[in-house]
C-alpha cells in the first residue's frame, strides 16, 4: 500500500516541481531583464567609434524596433549600413527620417551619395532635384548633380544648372568658371561612353544612361544601330519622358524621317521638369520649325525659329537658321541682322573654346574676365557678363 502511495504521488510531485521551476525561471528572468540597461544611442555611437560594427548595428536595430521613427538611429545605422556596402539598406534608412528632423538634411546628402555609390544613377538624380528644392544652398549636391549630367552629354543641362545657381550665388566665381567648361570644354562621347557602359551594366533600367548612350553613339561616327537600339530602350522606359522625345526627333530629323520625327514631337510644347533645369521648351520650337521647313511651310518655320530665340537667344543655329529663313522670305535686312549676328556669335564661340582649352581660366587676369564678360555680350548673355565684370 505504501508503495502504490508513492508511485501515485510521485508524478504530481514531479508536476509541482515543474511548476516551481518555471515560476523561477520567470522571475530570475524578469529581473535579469529589468538589470539589462535599455538600447541607447550613446552606447551604439560608442560602439562604433571602437569599431565594434555588429553590436553596434544590434544596439541600432534595438532601438528602432522601440520607437522606428528614431532620426538619431536612422542616420547612424544608414552610416554604418553604407560603410559595409548595404547601400539598399541604407538608402532605406536615410529615406525613413523625416523631413523636420534635425537629421534630415544630412540624410538627404548622405541618401543622394549612397545611390551615386551603387550606380543607380537616375535614382540619384531625382534625390539631388528634391534635395536642392529645399536646400537651394547645398553646393555639394549642386556639384554632385553639374557632375552627373556632364558625363550624361548633357551640356545644355549643365548651363541650366549653372544658371539656376548663379541666380542666388552671384558672386560664386567657381560656378561661373564652371559654366564656362561645361559648354565649351565638354564631356565627348569617346571619354564617357566606357563609364556609362559600367552604370549600365549595373543597372539596366536608367533611362538617363541609356539616353546619353544612345547619343554617343550617334554622334560617334553616326553609329545609328546602336543609337535607335538604345532609344528604344529609353522609349521603353521612358515614353512620356521630354528628354526621351526631343533627343528621339532630332535623331529623326537627322536621318531625315521628318514623319516619325513630328509624331515623337506633337502638337504641344515640351518641356523638361524642374525650374533648375530651365523648361528649354526653346529645343521642341526648333525642332518643329526643321519639321515645318521640310514641308514648305517657310512663315510657321521662321515664327518657331522665333518663338525659340525667344527663350534662349544665344543659339548659334536658331539664329542661321531664322538668317536663311528670312532670305528665301526676302526680308532682306533681318536677314542680313541675323547673318552678322551668327558671325558673331561664331567668332565669340571660337574665342571661348580657346580660352576653355589654355587653362587661363585659372587664374584670369583682369583683362582676361573682361575679355569673357564683352564675349558673352555679344552673345547677348547679358546676366552673365555682368558677373564676369565683378
């Protein structure tokens, strides 16, 4: 009897011991969490400044899983996340800091440098735009962005760009020397092109690339296979695009598929996005007037020719082309104007290429800043010869 007793009492004893158990482990455990300090931000920089990177990033990650929206975290863990080559995961911290956060300015920047480090060159470009949009000030980004279009070819881009700047920073004489390369000392198709190939091969999808190859590739030797391969690449991507559109009808024009060419056009004015990049609406008047020379159309053609001196008069063949307009038109004496004026704007261009090529412009005498500001004049830059002038 007393071994059937125990036997029967034994598994409820067993049981309780269990229970205790337990009961002690929950305690032990609750107070040896209660004894864990809480994730810090001090700590993880502390961390990070001895190089310790994994219990950093862990003490990170603890935080924000406490309060996600922690700017001070978002920052350091996209720090860290970019120092180990986890630029998606950066870029997606850097994205998570809002816009009134002390942090947010540095985020930006350091977003904008992160996709230029993963090559995800279009991407960049949208981030510098929004960025310069609230920081009209950030010399660096506007540089990083100037750098970005030069080795695209996009020259016209980098005078915008340039010209943007120039309005708020008149007396920025680095600028001014840097509009002065990037038109008349360009990037050129044999010199970028590999660079470009390498952006491309990492991300396929940039309509941007793949415009500036198609382009190279035009103008190197008129290679047309590859320039219509790659466009409709971009057109696949970015149909609606206006870059997309005005760099596909000139190639058209080009070729003399004047047809195709005003159907990419339209009927309406395009415009590129972006008060920093100018509208250059100038660019789909001309084009439309070649479009319109071709049919005969002489008056339309010479009032788009117009229409596009109108919003960037210092285009050397918007000028020939309204010069040679106006002789089959007879109106001789504007024809002759326009005429003086290309010879001018002629001469002046070939003036600028030599001083862009001597390396006088490192340190322009006074006579040589006056000599760019009468050149520019004469180009009918009047805003920007006065700078010159300072």
């Amino acid at each position: 009897m007393e071994s059937e007793e125990s036997t029967s009492s034994s598994p409820a004893r067993r049981g309780w011991r269990v229970v205790v158990g337990l009961s002690l482990f929950t305690i032990a455990s609750g107070v040896l969490w209660s004894l864990m300090p809480a994730p810090d931000i001090a700590r993880a920089r502390r961390l990070l400044a001895i190089g310790d990177l994994e219990t950093a990033q862990t003490e990170l990650e603890a935080i924000l899983s406490q309060d996600p929206q922690h700017t001070e975290a978002l920052l350091t863990l996209g720090n860290l996340l970019r120092s180990k080559r986890d630029y998606v995961g950066a870029t997606s911290c850097y994205s998570r800091v809002r816009r009134e956060s002390a942090d947010f300015r540095q985020a930006s920047i350091s977003h904008a440098q992160t996709l230029l480090e993963m090559f995800d060159l279009a991407e960049a470009e949208r981030q510098m735009q929004r960025h310069l949009e609230l920081f009209p000030d950030e010399r660096l980004i506007w540089d990083e962005l100037r750098w970005l279009c030069f080795n695209q070819f996009r020259t016209r881009d980098v005078e915008e760009l340039s010209y943007w700047w120039l309005k708020d920073h008149p007396n920025d004489t680095q600028a001014l020397t840097h509009l002065l390369l990037g038109v008349f000392r360009p990037q050129v198709p044999q010199e970028g092109t590999a660079y470009l190939q390498r952006m491309h091969a990492a991300f396929s999808q940039q309509a941007p690339v793949i415009r500036a190859l198609a382009w190279a590739a035009w103008q190197s030797g008129g290679d047309s296979v590859d320039a219509k391969w790659f466009l409709e690449q971009a057109w696949q991507i970015s149909a609606d695009d206006p870059r997309t559109r005005l760099l596909s009808a000139e190639i058209l024009i080009e070729e003399l598929n004047f047809e195709a060419a005003e159907r990419v056009l339209g009927e309406v004015p395009l415009e590129v996005s972006g008060e920093m990049f100018g509208g250059q609406a100038d660019r789909w008047y001309w084009l439309r007037s070649r479009i319109l020379l071709e049919q005969d159309k002489l008056d339309e053609a010479l009032h788009h020719v117009e229409r596009a001196i109108g919003r960037s008069s210092g285009q050397l063949e918007y000028i020939h082309s309204q010069a040679i307009l106006c002789k089959q038109l007879g109106r001789d004496q504007q024809a002759t104007e326009a005429f003086n004026t290309t010879r001018t704007i002629e001469l002046c261009r070939k003036r600028f290429a030599e001083i862009a090529f001597s390396g006088a412009w490192e340190h322009p005498s006074s006579e040589l800043r006056q000599e760019i500001a009468h050149l520019y004049q004469q180009c009918g830059d009047n805003r920007v010869a006065e700078l010159w002038r300072r």
